[in-house]
C-alpha cells in the first residue's frame, strides 16, 4: 500500500500546493494517529511504516558527543514544532530528529499566509514566526511520550527566542526553555539565525551571543551537547567570530545553515498565492536555492577547525549525492526538511542506500571516514 502511495504522492503535494500548512498540519495529524493506534496496541501502522521506510547499515552508523546515531540523516527543526510525532520519526527512517523550533513563551507565530511552496525551484520559503505552544507544554508532551516509548534515536531541541522578550532580555529566554526540556533531550541547538523573529539574526553578530553561551553552559548541569545554529547569508569573518565563541564558550558543534533571505536566481519571479514579486516577500528559504552555499559554510568550518568542531549539515539535500557532497566537505552528520516535503518519506531510505553504495564505489568501510575527505 505505502508503495502504491509513491506513485500518488506528485499528486498529494499537487492538492496542497495552495496551502501547504494545512497539508503539513493534515501530515502531522496523521502521525499522531499512528502514535495513538500503537498505544492502544494496534502496531501494525508503524511495523509497516519501519519495514518500508528504515534501512539499516552499520557503516552509516554516527557517534558524537556520546550520542550514538543509527544513520547519519536527521529531521531538520521546523517540521515537528510540538513534539508531536517525536515516536514516529525513528519508523520513517530518521537517524535523529530534531524538534521545534520553541520558545520560552507560547505564541501564534506570524500571520498567514506563511508558507509557501516554489516549486519551480524545489524550495520552500517560511514565514511561520516560530509558532509554538511554548516549553512547558512541549516537555510535557514529551515527557509523556518517553513514558511509553523507549528513545531509540538521539531528540534534539530548537530552542529560539520569544517574539515578545526584548533582545537585551534573550539569555534568560533561551536558558528558560533549555532548563525546562534538558529532561526530555540529548542535544539542544540555539536558534540565533531563523529571519522570522524580529531582530534575531542581529544576535549572531552582538555581544548578546556570548551572553547567550555563556548562560546555557552555566545552566547546563545535565551537561547536554548545546550546538548553534547559523544563518547561509552571514560573511566568511562573521562566521570566523562565531567559530571563536564556540570553542571559547566549549559548545559541541554548528548547525550549517538555516533558511536564507537571499532571492538571487530563482525561477518563481512572482509568488502566486500574493501576487507580489518574489524579492519582496519576507521568509526564509530553504531547499535546492540554498544548497551550494550551505556547502560552501559546512567545508569553511571544517577548514578552519581543522574538522575539531562537528558539523550539522543542512540545506537542500534531496538525493544521495547531495548528502555524499556534504559529509565530503566536513558534515559529520545531516538534516533535511524541504527535500522530504518533495520526494516523500522515501528519500529517507534511498538517500540512505545511496550512501552505502557511494561508500563501497569509494573504497571506504565507513561513513566517518568520508567526514572532509574531500
């Protein structure tokens, strides 16, 4: 049955095209009806989701800060705000996932419309505003969620700034959301890059960012892998700075990239659900557009950390090749979003055989010995 749905599923993102949240909303809803089938007993849902969609392979397997990763490809933030699938992603194939982004305080996010597909450029631009129930609810959440599963993937948590606290106010913000998750979490991300915060991205290039490691790391007595996020449009020097600040204040790695707010060379000239010129809507964009850039960040940390800082490698990674090009250049570890929007929940398992085979053509036995080989 979900074989015969990838013939179909061209014509599932076709009917949602128009609004493209309420189809990822529809999507959410129904991974939570597989949760729910499973707690009742009913598991058939998702042992046929994990026989059609996890592969598995000993030389993609992943260690990094004491986390064991059974591939290398991960959920990127952004698809599960909530928390709400946090069982089901290990049943699509995921090697990791990461949740949110989340605030210290619940908020609506931005109005809509605010997501869109650009087909044509097989991206997605975002203007979402980090919609969210807030901290408290999301560790409630899982918490129960780990109650009844066992954690068979590391979870990650996206932790951003909320709308309403001022930027001179962001570290007890984000040290708030953090000691409120770190009992549900392996890993923890500071989100200091997403366009859709007002004034955020300011943070990368301020005093405010070392205050902002500086009060996690403090506040971090479960000693979590906290790790940061930063933007593809930043300069080479402003990367270098933020490379400085990480090994200064011990974080564990860099997330590279999140959404971009360049527009350069895209083939969706006007946005068709506004009418307005592509280069003058907000969001942020993800996918193929943004692709070669976020390359081009990941082998720039890896050169000038000598491959000491791991690497979360992320943007438009949409086939095996893509992710082979990624890991070559410094990733020790990937994430994808817009690339399984588009190709459906078997990107996963093809990007994954992809790579084992790529490594035998290689000549290696295992997928850390590619980590910047190029």
């Amino acid at each position: 049955m979900l074989r015969f749905a990838r013939s179909l599923y061209p014509l599932i993102l076709s009917v949602t095209k128009n609004d493209p949240e309420r189809g990822h909303q529809r999507l959410i809803q129904t991974l939570k009806k597989v949760d729910a089938m499973h707690r009742h007993g009913f598991a058939v849902a998702m042992e046929q989701l994990e026989r059609t969609f996890t592969h598995s392979d000993l030389r993609l397997q992943q260690s990094c800060w004491g986390l064991n990763f059974p591939n290398v490809l991960g959920l990127s933030a952004g698809c599960d705000k909530e928390g709400e699938a946090a069982a089901v992603w290990p049943a699509l194939g995921f090697g990791f996932a990461e949740l949110g982004a989340v605030t210290k305080h619940a908020q609506p996010g931005n109005d809509r419309p605010r997501l869109f597909r650009l087909p044509q450029d097989q991206a997605v631009l975002n203007r979402l505003g980090a919609n969210n129930e807030g901290a408290v609810a999301m560790a409630a959440k899982l918490k129960r969620t780990w109650e009844y599963y066992p954690r068979t993937i590391p979870i990650g948590i996206n932790l951003c700034k909320s709308k309403i606290t001022p930027l001179d106010q962001a570290v007890e913000d984000y040290v708030f959301s953090f000691q409120t998750l770190a009992p549900v979490a392996d890993y923890f991300v500071v989100n200091v890059s997403s366009p859709n915060t007002p004034g955020l991205r300011s943070l990368q290039e301020s005093d405010e960012l070392p205050r902002i490691f500086a009060g996690l790391q403090s506040a971090n007595h479960w000693q979590k892998p906290i790790l940061v996020k930063i933007s593809p449009d930043l300069s080479w020097e402003a990367i270098a700075v933020i490379i400085d600040l990480v090994k200064e204040h011990n974080l564990a790695g860099i997330v590279a990239t999140n959404t971009s707010t360049r527009r350069s060379g895209l083939k969706t000239k006007i946005l068709p659900q506004t009418g307005q010129p592509i280069e003058e809507e907000a969001g942020g964009l993800s996918g193929q557009p943004i692709r070669d850039r976020a390359t081009e960040v990941i082998r720039y940390i890896y050169q000038q950390t000598g491959g000491t800082i791991p690497i979360i490698g992320v943007g438009g990674i949409f086939t095996a090749e893509d992710a082979w090009e990624k890991i070559q250049a410094g990733a020790s570890l990937l994430q994808l979003y817009t690339g399984w929007i588009y190709g459906g929940p078997w990107v996963v398992p093809d990007i994954l055989q992809g790579l084992g085979e790529k490594l035998a053509a290689e000549g290696f036995s295992h997928i850390s010995q590619v980590v910047g080989s190029e």
